[in-house]
C-alpha cells in the first residue's frame, strides 16, 4: 500500500508543516510504503519520499519534481494521501480540493469543513448558537478608516485566517492600539479581535471518528506564542492532562457540527469552570498523535473510514463515466 503525505503549500506555516509531515513519516514508516509529496510556494510539487529533514534546508532545486495525476503522482498509484498542511492554500480546503480534482482518497476533513475552522470569523458565526465562544469582533482596513469602535482592552489581535500562533499581538493600552492596527492590516487583511485575559488555562483535545484523546492543559503566564509551541522556549508553560466528560461531549459535538474527518484538534480556554472554545485546527500538527495514547490505532480506523467513505464517492464517479448515461 503506498500511503502519500502532502505537506507544504503557499502558507505562513509551511515550514511547520515539514516538521509535522516527517513526524508522521516515522510513525507510518514502519507499517506503510511511505511516499512523501511536497508542494513548495510556487505549487511546484517533489516526490521527496529519499530525502530527509535536514534536506530542506539545502538547495531545494535538487528535490525530484513530479506532479498529480488521475489517481496519484507521476509513475506511482497513492491508495491513500494523509493531508499534513498548515495554515492558508492547504489547511483551508486546498489541499482537499486537490485530492478531489485528482480522485486521490485521503484522509483529513473535506473542503467545507476546513474552509470553515480555518475562518475564525465565520466558524464563530456558524456555531455560537450552539457551541460558547469569547466574544470578538472582525475588523479589516475600511474599519480602520471609519474608525470602528473596539470594545476590548486588553484586547488580542490575531489574522482571520490562519493557525493558533503567527501573527498575534497583544495590545495593553489605547495608545498601543493604532501603531499595531497599522502593523497587522500592513500584514493581513481581515483581522479577528478579542478580549485579551491573563494568567488562563488553555485546553486541547483531539477527536476522530471513533476516538476521543486525552486532554492536555496548558497553564501560561501569557499567549501561547509561536516560539513557545516550536522552540525550546517553554520556560511559562506548564502541561498536564486530565479527563473531563462535559468536554468530550462538547469536542464530538463540534466534530459532528462541522462535518469533520480525520483528526482534527480543538483549542479551548476555561472561564468560570466554563469550556470556550479558542480554534479549530482540521490539520493538527502531526496529527496530534502525542495527545493520544494509542494513535496506531486512531489513525489506522481513520484510514478505513476514509476507504469506506471516500472511495465510493469516486467510484460512483467511474460509473458515471461508463454508464448510458453519458451516452
């Protein structure tokens, strides 16, 4: 069974999916033929399945190019792709788009689900009926020029789109404000702006079809930048993990709500012994195979499920083709 990992993309996170996506390769490499497709940021496409971390950080031009056809990649069957891409034009749909353009199965959540949870405007929308939420505000360049109020202070100021770390500014004082409205919307469209609290727990959970994983807690002195997830600068943040049944009910609820496949992750903050929930990644970081403690097991239902689901719908377009109908 060749199994392929897609990762990179045109993001801001795309270096973050390298590191996951030879994360996962050594997990899988045990059991599954591991065939590992990199796009880079001009959406050229490498079969880079021989080379190794370390590689990216030479000369890229040397990688093998290849590219996506009808069922795979140039001269090699996929029989099923695992979706390894952060951020924008990967994590938001893209990278299922593709899958579905070249009938590749895959295994990660579907356009809809993605384009939503990477929205963190619009996710707020479609689910705070039913699913509690901090209250914030959207705010873009025409906002700066009619001066729109900002009810918020201490407020954190994040883009619209993209993952859980990059780009976030804490804004203290009014008079911090402007200088880093004008930085932000320099840098990103479509802001997202919210009440900014110190000193709060933070909780992560993932969740499949079939499984629910342990819960972690991160105790922080203050916002979970992107050095503290991705370097050793992890000298505020405290982890610990604990089982609570009213968040496992809320995580598969939101799962159900947005449609979700694969594995995806959900970030939420407690408040008054209250869950909110902060994100939701559909591409976690390698899976977020560390929060489970039998992920073997998780990802390998997860890759049935995608089987079972995915290559119908396919299939019923190769019907299609065959059938009198197109006749």
């Amino acid at each position: 069974m060749n199994l392929g990992i897609l990762f990179g993309g045109n993001s801001l996170e795309h270096d973050i999916s390298i590191i996951s996506a030879f994360q996962l390769k050594n997990k899988l490499s045990k059991v599954f033929n591991v065939v590992m497709i990199y796009c880079d940021f001009e959406a050229n496409i490498y079969n880079v399945s021989k080379n190794k971390l370390d590689d990216f950080k030479k000369d890229k031009n040397k990688f093998k190019k290849t590219r996506f056809v009808n069922g795979g990649i140039k001269n090699k069957k996929i029989d099923l792709m695992v979706l390894i891409g952060h951020g924008e034009n990967s994590e938001d749909g893209v990278f299922a788009g593709l899958m579905r353009f070249y009938n590749i199965c895959f295994l990660g959540s579907d356009i809809f689900a993605s384009s939503l949870s990477i929205d963190k405007w619009n996710s707020y929308l479609f689910l705070r009926e039913e699913i509690p939420f901090i209250n914030k505000i959207s705010y873009n360049k025409n906002d700066y020029i009619n001066k729109k109020e900002i009810p918020f202070m201490p407020a954190i100021i994040k883009p619209r789109f993209g993952g859980s770390s990059i780009g976030i500014e804490i804004c203290n004082t009014k008079e911090e404000l402007d200088k880093l409205l004008i930085k932000e919307l320099n840098d990103y469209n479509e802001l997202i702006i919210e009440p900014f609290m110190n000193n709060i727990e933070e909780y992560t959970q993932a969740v499949s079809h079939n499984y629910i994983s342990k819960i972690e807690v991160i105790k922080k002195k203050a916002y979970y930048s992107f050095e503290s997830k991705y370097t050793n600068d992890n000298k505020f943040i405290l982890k610990d993990y604990i089982v609570d049944s009213k968040l496992n009910e809320l995580s598969k609820k939101i799962y159900k709500l947005i449609n979700a496949s694969g594995i995806i992750r959900i970030d939420y903050f407690k408040i008054n012994d209250r869950y909110f929930v902060n994100e939701i990644n559909t591409l976690p970081g390698a899976l977020a195979s560390y929060l489970f403690d039998n992920f073997d097991d998780v990802i390998l239902d997860e890759m049935k499920y995608s089987f079972n689901n995915k290559v119908i719908k396919y299939n019923s377009l190769k019907f299609l083709k065959n059938s009198n109908i197109q006749k």
